[in-house]
C-alpha cells in the first residue's frame, strides 16, 4: 500500500490502483476509508487534468480548427501587429525607414536622404468604446539624425461606431473622388502638383472631431479644425457612402468662423460608379471667389486590357502658376490617355498620353516584367513637346517582411543621365 501511495502514474492506472487499494484494504476494518482518502487526494489533479485532456482530444477529432483563449488585452481588444499589453492598456507599434540615393553623372553630384516615421497607438477599453491615444513623429527634412523631429499626430479619440478626437492630426474633411483612372500620367493642372482636386480652407492642425457611422455604409463628419491659428476657426462638415454600386461625398469647409468679417467657404463633391467592368468618376469643387475645378474619368477592362481617360477643366486663375501662353484665358484644361495589357502573369505592358491646352504634352510607354516572385524590372520610355525622349530602368526588389530596395537609371536624350537606389523597411 505504502509504494502506492507514493508512485506516480496517468489517469488509467490511477483508477485501477484505487479499485484494488479498496479491495486490499476491506481486510484492515478502520484503515479502509482513510487510505482510500489519501489516495483520492493524491490523484484528483491527474484525474481532472486527465479529463480535460480527454474533451480536447475529442474536441479536436471533430474539428479542426484549435481552441482559442485570448491571452492579453491586445488579443481582447482585437489588436494585431507588433503590440505590448498591459493590464489595461494595448500599445502598438509601426512605421517605416527608408533611404534614398542619387548621383547626376554629368554634374558628377550626388544627393542622399532618408527618411522615418514612427506612431505609437495606445488603446483602452470604454464604456463608450475603444479609448485611443495615438503619436506619430517623422522626419522631414531627410538630412538630420536627431534635430529636426516633428510631431505629425499626437491625439485622444474614444468611441466604436461614434468617435470623439481632439489633438494634432489631419482633417475629417471629404475630398476624394478625384483621381483618374489613367496610368502613368496624372493630372495635376489644378495646383501643379498633386493629383486630384482641392478642397481649400483652414484643415487640420489642432482640432476637435466627431465621425459617426450610420451604417449601411454612410458615415458623417463634423470638426472643428486649425484651431492653432490665432483667433480663428475653420468649420469642416462631410457625408461619406461606401456602397458595392461605388462611393461618394459632399465636404464642406467654412473658414474663419470666429472672425464676422469674413464668410470664405469651400466645397468638395465627387462619385465613383462601377458598373460591370467599368468605372466612371466626377469631382467638383468650388469656392465663395466662384473658383472652380471638375474632373471626369473613366475606364473599362476586356478581358486582358485595360482603357482609361480623364480630363480636368479649370478656372485660370490656378491656371496662371503654370506659365502657360494661354494662362489668361477663361478655362483651361489638361487630359491623360491610357492603354494596359497584362500579356500573361509576368509581362504587363502599358502606352499612355498626357497634353493640355497649353500646347505641353507626353507620351510614353511602360513594360513591368516579374523576374521572380520578389524582383520586377520597370522600362520606360517618355517623349515630350521640347523633343526630349528620356528612358527609365528600374529594378525593384521586394524579399518580404517589409523590406523593399530598388536601383535605377535615368538617360535623355541630351546626354543628362544619373543613378539611383532607395531602400525601405516598414513595420506594424
């Protein structure tokens, strides 16, 4: 009885000793019950624990997906990514770092610039919903390692469905809407610069929002925006609808309203529409000066090709930062063609155009090649109105992980060449 009690043993041979401990010790009288006890308590862990392996065996020969158990606040919180959790709190991580390198080899100059950004999102369950903190700092001059630190973000939000922010960060404001479809080529005639259209006004900065999604895919935006501006306030308003038919919007900025003498408004208002296998897209955009931009586009796909085209028209007095001969006249305007064929999975060609009224035009033609499933080489070839003809490589390299590295070369044809490599890793 007594090399029993002190062995070890799984849950079987557990049961069948203490069914013939019973049997051995009904011969004792009054030990009988005490030996059964300190057996029964010796072994009630490995009986349990037996059993609980038995309901996951079972449970696993019915499925095959595993039991899950959240483990931390992240997991509770259905937070993934690089993530630290406490006993209350879920901190995430992301960003990015890159580097780029180029060398004019006829100035014979080089110029080199990285570049971070790194954000820092803490969250907390609420009553109300998720209770948020969020920084974002970045570098933006390139060339610094440690003076030139900016704070991009840094704000509170609370709330699932509805969300209070208040803080440094972007605006609510509805703008988009307002790409074409074209490849290459964008349009960029409204302020020479980015694509799309403008939405003007006093927008983010310091400011105090609320976003509500009203569901069915319609959510509404409310801010009181570049609220650091001394004495002053812009008033920002949005309706957003995120459908399968496409998306549309409405945004509004009303500028300065602290200030009674003046009464500067805004607007931005654009839609995509899909339709089997094509898309159309307007945006509109106006102001209390009566200046104004629209711009619509298109694109259909058949079978392995793919047509776009848009066209921007635009009051001149955006126009006139272009310094085009017709800079005074009442519109201008500036329209992009394009051509895709995706040959099989490896090879994608694609020709496109690009001209405007102001007699300025290109024209190019584009082949992606898939070396390998992480290596793809760009070639393109570029002519404009000045007889230029400039040709473009690049190799790009992709391993995984978030780490991107690209070099390439540039030649014309007045003899200007350079190099260049870049390289990216980015993170969550």
């Amino acid at each position: 009885m007594e090399s029993f009690v002190g062995r070890e043993c799984d849950v079987k041979h557990t049961l069948i000793s203490v069914v013939a401990f019973r049997q051995t010790a009904g011969k004792t009288g009054k030990m009988k019950n005490k030996l059964i006890l300190e057996v029964s308590t010796m072994k009630v862990k490995s009986l349990f624990l037996g059993s609980a392996a038995a309901v996951a065996l079972s449970s696993g020969a019915m499925a095959a997906d595993p039991i899950g158990v959240a483990l931390d606040t992240c997991s509770l919180l259905n937070i993934t990514g690089l993530t630290v959790s406490s006993e209350s709190n879920c901190l995430k991580f992301s960003g990015e770092v890159s580097y780029d390198w180029d060398w004019d080899l006829d100035a014979e100059t080089t110029t080199s610039e990285f570049g971070w950004e790194f954000t820092m999102e803490a969250t907390a369950d609420s009553d109300f919903g998720p209770a948020k903190a969020v920084v974002t700092l970045i570098d933006e001059s390139g060339t610094s390692t440690s003076s030139d630190v900016d704070i991009d973000e840094a704000y509170v939000a609370i709330g699932d469905q509805t969300v209070i922010m208040a803080g440094q960060k972007g605006s609510v404001a509805k703008d988009g809407d307002d790409e074409t479809f074209t490849a290459l080529f964008d349009l960029d005639g409204r302020d020479g610069n980015d694509e799309g259209i403008d939405l003007g006004g006093g927008q983010g900065g310091h400011v105090i929002q609320v976003t509500s999604d009203l569901g069915n895919g319609v959510d509404v935006a409310l801010g009181l925006e570049d609220l650091s501006t001394n004495d002053n306030a812009s008033l920002v308003a949005g309706l957003g609808v995120d459908q399968d038919w496409g998306t549309a919007h409405v945004g509004m900025v009303f500028d300065d309203i602290i200030d009674p003498g003046t009464n500067d408004w805004f607007l931005h208002a654009g839609a995509t529409i899909n339709v089997d296998d094509m898309s159309f897209r307007g945006a509109f955009s106006t102001d209390d000066a009566g200046e104004w931009a629209i711009m619509v586009a298109g694109k259909a796909t058949f079978d392995m090709f793919t047509l776009a085209a848009g066209v921007e028209f635009f009051e001149d007095d955006h126009s006139t930062t272009l310094g085009g001969p017709d800079a005074d006249t009442d519109v201008e305007w500036e329209a992009a063609v394009s051509g895709e064929a995706a040959v099989n999975d490896a090879v994608t060609i694609t020709v496109a155009g690009r001209w405007d009224d102001n007699d300025e035009w290109d024209v190019a033609a584009q082949g992606v090649f898939a070396v390998s499933d992480n290596l793809d080489l760009t070639a393109k070839v570029n002519f404009d109105e000045a007889n230029v003809t400039t040709f473009n490589a690049d190799l790009d390299w992709a391993p995984g992980g978030g780490f991107e590295a690209g070099v390439g070369v540039e030649i014309d044809s007045n003899s200007n060449s350079a190099l260049s490599a870049s390289f990216s890793k980015a993170f969550e």
